[in-house]
C-alpha cells in the first residue's frame, strides 16, 4: 500500500529527538553515555567537555568501523583508555615545550574523560591481584613475566595501568626468585 503523500511533521518518524518521557531509556553503553553527555555539553555551551566527549566518540566510530562491528563493553573502555593516555602525552608534550596553556587544556580533557573509567584497583587489590596470577602460573622467575601478564592483562584492563602492574609484577617475581635462591638450590628445582 503505498505511502499518503502527506508532508510535515505528522509525516517524519519519530527519532527520540527532544524531551525524555518518563519511561525513555536511559543510555547503557559507554558510546550511548558519552553520546548523550557530549549532547548536553553542546545544549550547556560547555566546551571543553564538549571537545573532549568528540574526540573520544569519534575515536569509538574510528575503532567500530576498523572492526566493521560494534564494540563490546571492554573494547570501548579499551579506546577510551588510548584516549586518556594520548592526552597525557600531548600533556607532557606541551608542558616540555613550554606551552602550559594547551597543557592545562589537556589536563582538562584528561578530567572530563576520567569520569567514565571504570573505578581503579586500590594498592591492595592490585597485589592480591599480582599474587593470585603468579600461583596460578606458577611462575618461578622473572622470565615468566609475559605469562603472568597474559593472564593478568584481561583481568586489570582498563582498571590499572598496564606499566604500573608490569612493574608490580617484575618486582614480585625477582622477590619470589631471591626468596627462592636464599632457600638452596634443592629448594626449587625450576630455578637452577
């Protein structure tokens, strides 16, 4: 049946454009989240989280279409995270290269970006974490280290730096490894 040729507003269809309805969904996603924020940025003249949540979408887009899927949850987090560590970067950059007003504007974006990580492993649970790995490898010596990280990398993603748990995780094993070569060369057969 074909189409009344009816034009103007009764005739568009309905793209959840304006106010929420009680009942709207809320966004779940991370893209969803950072899309509605950067549209309250623009209707707020906020720019500079305005520019940031841009930079981060696009990056999302960029990644999405590089895959020619969507993104699940952690690959999101994933580009975000690029993102975090790009600005701290140019941060650094533009505060060696004697430009501190483009560096604080880094710093700002760096900020605005941050709200969305995940919450960050406490010194604590990042130990626990180290530790659990290595007993689960049985790791020996420091040059089970890529191991280690190959089972603790899925685990910290996104929640931990991945220099600061790489240096955990050296430190730990060349302590396991002294501790190791204190106790005699019969003590661990694996470490001679």
């Amino acid at each position: 049946m074909p189409r009344p040729a009816v034009r103007g507003p009764a005739s568009r269809p309905f793209r959840g454009a304006g106010r929420r309805s009680p009942g709207a969904t809320i966004p779940v996603t991370l893209a969803e989240r950072l899309q509605a924020d950067m549209t309250a940025a623009v209707r707020a003249r906020d720019e500079d989280r305005r520019d940031a949540l841009r930079m981060a979408i696009a990056a999302m887009q960029r990644a999405a279409k590089d895959a020619q899927r969507p993104l699940t949850s952690d690959e999101e987090v994933g580009v975000l995270t690029r993102e975090i560590r790009t600005r701290r970067e140019s941060r650094d950059a533009f505060a060696s290269g004697g430009r501190p007003d483009l560096a604080a504007d880094e710093e700002r974006k760096i900020d605005v970006l941050s709200v969305y990580m995940p919450p960050q492993f406490t010194d604590d649970e990042l130990d626990a974490l180290v530790r659990a790995a290595i007993d689960e490898v049985a790791a020996l010596t420091p040059r089970d280290l890529g191991r280690v990280m190959k089972v603790l990398g899925p685990r910290v993603r996104g929640r931990a730096d991945g220099r600061a748990v790489n240096q955990l995780v050296t430190r730990e094993l060349a302590r396991r490894a002294g501790a190791a070569a204190k106790a005699g060369p019969g003590a661990d057969a694996g470490s001679a």
